[in-house]
C-alpha cells in the first residue's frame, strides 16, 4: 500500500474510532446534537437540588446545572421523572439521556453507570423526630431511620455503602434498621402526616434544612455520617448507547463550571450562600 493510501486509511479509522464504539454505534453526544436535545432524569421531589413546580415546570440546583450543561452543549433541555431505583440500576433502554439527580459515586453503581467528575458535595444528616427523645448516634441502636430506597442513606444503614471517591462513613448504630420511600423527602411528608413508626430520617442537610424551615418535626443528630460525591450519570447497562464522547464533554464542561465559578454561584443561590461544590476541609 502506497503513502497515499496508508494517510487514506488511517484518516478513515480516526474518523470511525471518534464517532463510534467496537459496534459501530455512535457516540451518545452525536445523537444529542442531532435531535437538539438533552433528556435528563431528575427527582421531582426533593428541593432543594430539584422540584417540578404545579405548572410543571422544573426548579433547583440540579435544575439549574442540567440547563447549563444543555446550554454549553448547545441543545435543549427535557426533564424526565423516573423513580430513582431505576435510575441507580442502569439499563435505561434509552429512555433518557443522562441523569442529573444528585446522584452519589460509589463501587456498586460504577458497574451499571459511567460518572463524571463531581460537581458537588453533600454532607449525609441524620435527624431524630422531636418527640424521640434521641440525642446523639448511640440514641439510634435499636431504633428506626426512614431513608429513600436504593440511596446511600440505606446502604449506609445496611452497612454496604462504598463510597466511589474512598472515603469513609460513621458507624452504623447497633440493630437500627430502615424504612424506605420512594424518595426521602416522603419521610417529613409521612411524619407530618402523623406517623410515627420510625425515629429518625437520613438524607442531604440541605434537604432537611428545607424541611425544618417548612415544620417538619425533625433535630440534627451530630455530625454528617459521610460526604456524598454526587456526579452526572450515564447508562452502561446491557444496550446503552456509547458515550465515551459524551462523558468526556461533560466532563470538560463541569471542569469549566468549577473554574469559571458557575457550579459556586449555582450552589450559593440554592443553598443560602453556601458553596457545596468543594468537599469540606478542601
């Protein structure tokens, strides 16, 4: 094979290696740009990283960092709502895109998703109900914490949780056990409510900050049990579509949102002035 045609190959495998996997398939990014669309899941309950609002539309944190995202990508945003043990579990058979929905790295969740870097950090509250009488972590053995199902809080609580970046989580209390919903934030909703089989609550402190302000009956326990690396999420289950183009873009454009302050004036707007994006002590 002559010199022209060795560059005419060559070319031709740069061309396909960029904008396909080993299958042939595109790269998730080119269909984004194609259609001009983004579908991003995210929780629709659980303010203040994200809520939809009655007219349907969508506020937050994560709100907010999807839209720049899409903005930066140069497509529009659409919001979908699935439940978040579909989304933790991969094998999304297309029916989103990415999933910008507070979602925490850990070991378990590499094998069914691709992460970004992350893009902020959440310290992991636990929370007596008033009336508990409990006071500290030791207060906790025996007793009952209302988590949301598939989250680190329970993982935490099962004694599983491996957190994707190595650090380490608080000791479990002896013999306390969970009770799950959907989303965590259903656990002021229940007690308001008038529930009380369970004594406690874990979730993100700003959340529960959230719901204090709004009179759910709940006091910080000591300290955060753990620090949540949360990070974009892509699919890599079963037929997933490849995205090694699309994590990496992400990528660059969250690194760009931490340089150029955008994730810390995201993060003080939500968070009453408080910048989330770094882990304490950093």
């Amino acid at each position: 094979m002559g010199p022209r045609r060795v560059f005419v190959a060559l070319f031709a495998v740069t061309l396909l290696s960029a904008g396909c996997n080993t299958g042939g398939q595109a790269d998730l990014l080119a269909t984004i740009r194609q259609n001009g669309v983004m579908r991003v899941s995210t929780d629709p309950a659980y303010p203040p990283q994200s809520e939809q609002l009655p007219d349907g539309t969508f506020q937050g944190f994560d709100i907010d960092v999807a839209n720049e995202l899409g903005r930066r990508l140069g497509v529009r945003v659409q919001f979908e709502t699935p439940n978040f043990d579909l989304v933790q579990a991969g094998g999304w058979a297309g029916r989103w895109d990415i999933s910008v929905g507070s979602i925490t790295v850990t070991e378990a969740r590499k094998a069914n998703l691709s992460f970004t870097q992350p893009y902020y950090f959440t310290p992991a509250q636990l929370a007596a109900v008033n009336d508990s009488g409990i006071t500290t972590l030791e207060g906790f053995a025996g007793k009952t914490i209302c988590v949301g199902a598939q989250t680190t809080y329970l993982f935490w609580l099962q004694g599983t949780l491996e957190l994707g970046d190595g650090s380490s989580a608080a000791p479990v209390p002896q013999g306390a056990q969970a009770t799950t919903f959907d989303t965590d934030t259903q656990c002021a909703d229940a007690i308001r409510s008038g529930r009380r089989d369970f004594e406690g609550w874990l979730t993100a402190s700003e959340t529960l900050v959230v719901a204090i302000d709004e009179g759910a009956p709940f006091t910080a326990v000591g300290d955060p049990l753990f620090y949540e690396p949360l990070a974009v999420a892509i699919d890599k289950q079963g037929t997933a579509p490849a995205h090694a183009q699309l994590l990496a873009e992400l990528d660059s454009i969250l690194a760009a949102m931490h340089s150029d302050g955008t994730l810390t004036q995201l993060s003080q707007k939500w968070y009453d002035g408080r910048d989330l994006t770094r882990r304490a002590g950093q």
